[in-house]
C-alpha cells in the first residue's frame, strides 16, 4: 500500500504543467518505466489509455481513465490491470508571484504479493525519480521561456 503525496511550487505556469502531465501518450519519452503508453478513446475530458510499465524481469499494463480539468487537475481512475486499487491526482494552481503550486497524489497496491514487495522495497526511489522525470520534461519543454524563468528575491 505505498502512497505518497508531494506538494511543491515550480517556476512554470499551471497551464504549461498541467500540457505536460496530460500529454499521455508521451510518457514513454521521458517518464522511467514507461515503456508504452496506447490512447484507446478520448471523450472530452475524459481519456482511457493503457500504460505499459518495465522493471528488470516485470512487465505490467494498466488501464485507467484520465479526467482532465483543464488546467485545475488532473485525475486518474484504475480500471484494469495488475493492481488491487491505484488513486492518482494531480492539482495545479498558479501563484501569485509567479510558477504553479503543484500537488500530486498516488496510492496504489498490486494483486501480487511479489510485485507488492519489489514495489514496496523500491518505491521511495521509483516516485523521486517519477517527480524528477516530470521536473526535467518541465525545463526541457519551458526553460527557455522569459516567463516561466524562476524569478530571485533580494536576500
């Protein structure tokens, strides 16, 4: 039952983070782990799409149903796969000074006792480096952007 929640103010918009975490079918670019990513239907704001995850000898798909609030949050609801249950959100709300507010949110457990433990035994690591792919897709995508450059207070 691993779960994590992470709140942090990043020097981009709420539109520009909320674009990059709903652009499904690119993860596979930069996301770890993500070795597939497969759009079957959009709906308006709704998404169903597969999701292909790698780890040494694992390899697990998942369906899930991706709401998108253009550009509050974005929600994601466990349909089928190899999990017990997976809750995911993302929030994002501009700041007054500038950047995003981000909050994000997963707690997912796994059928299989032997996915649970390598997970579990793993799963500080595997979510840094999920919050750290986001980041660096982040700078990638919008550094070179005047408004979305961190701005320095006088210290």
């Amino acid at each position: 039952m691993p779960t994590h929640a992470e709140t942090r103010v990043m020097p981009y918009s709420a539109e520009q983070l909320y674009g990059l975490v709903a652009d499904i079918a690119r993860y596979p670019e930069f996301l770890p782990w993500c070795v597939a990513v497969r759009v079957r239907r959009r709906d308006g704001a709704e998404v169903h799409a597969d999701m292909a995850i790698g780890f040494k000898m694992f390899r697990e798909t998942f369906t899930s149903r991706v709401t998108l609030s253009p550009v509050d949050a974005i929600e994601v609801a466990y349909i089928d796969g190899p999990f017990r249950y997976l809750r995911n959100h993302w929030r994002f709300v501009d700041q007054p000074g500038g950047g995003c507010q981000v909050d994000f949110f997963v707690d997912f457990e796994f059928r299989s006792a032997l996915l649970q433990r390598a997970i579990g035994a793993l799963f500080g690591e595997a979510v840094r480096r999920l919050v750290a792919a986001f980041e660096g897709r982040a700078r990638a995508l919008y550094s070179a952007m005047p408004e979305t450059r961190p701005t320095t207070s006088p210290a």
